[in-house]
C-alpha cells in the first residue's frame, strides 16, 4: 500500500500514534481524539478504517496499536514529513514553524522517488529542524 492511498486523517492517526509510541505516550481513543480535538465517535471512525487496511489493532477495550505493517507505514510518513520540512526551510527559505505546517499538508504525497531526490540534495540530514532522528531506508 502506497502512502497516497490513505487520507489525510488516516496519515495524520499513524503519524500521532507513532510520535506517542516514541515518547511513551499512551495512544488511547481517548487521547487521540483529545489531541485530534474530535468526538470519541470520530476517532473510533478513523481507527476502524486503519485497522481494515492492517494498519492498526485493537482488542476490544484495549489501547489500539500499529500492526508491524502500520509502524512500517508511520516511519515512512515521519520520514516522508522531516525531509519535506527541512527541504522547505532550507531551499526556499520558510521558518520552521511554516515548514512543518505545509509539509504536514502534503508529505505522504510525495513518490519515493522525489523523496529519495530530497534526501539526496539535504545530504541524507540525520536530524530534522525539531532535532528528532530521520531514519533512512537502506539503500
């Protein structure tokens, strides 16, 4: 499955469960309509659409969780989103602040290719402009 075939909310579900698993954050419906700022009903919506494409599992009343497949596609959107921001904050010039909000928009957009095209002008950065990691795929 291609990045670009998940919605914008699906992307965005994968990118914040993934960001909580790194802190060690709890990724609960609860939480994740908090921070989402939805209805519990609408999380639950995203999340039932994530786990009928394998991305995503959950017992019932248990926290949901990336399948190995899901953190699969959650490091490639992260690393998708770092490399589009420090591409906009160092080719055209845009604070950090506005590189991570139109990145946001667009990332899981782009074709591996353009990324691959990305990394290489950035010199394959190992850290993003907030100073988190950026795994690369082998090559």
């Amino acid at each position: 499955m291609k990045l670009s075939q998940l919605t914008r909310a699906e992307v965005a579900y994968l990118q914040m469960m993934y960001r909580l698993n790194e802190s060690d954050g709890i990724s609960s419906v609860s939480a994740l309509a908090k921070k989402f700022d939805v209805r519990l009903p609408t999380a639950i919506e995203i999340l039932h659409k994530l786990r009928a494409k394998g991305l995503v599992v959950q017992e019932p009343w248990r926290v949901p969780k990336l399948t190995s497949k899901g953190v699969a596609m959650a490091e490639s959107v992260m690393h998708h989103h770092r490399i589009v921001e420090l591409y906009l904050n160092s080719t055209l010039g845009l604070n950090s602040q506005v590189s991570c909000a139109e990145a946001a928009k667009v990332d899981y957009l782009f074709d591996e290719t353009v990324i691959d095209e990305m990394c290489r002008v950035l010199n394959r950065p190992e850290k993003c402009l907030h100073g988190n990691p950026i795994k690369h795929k082998a090559h």
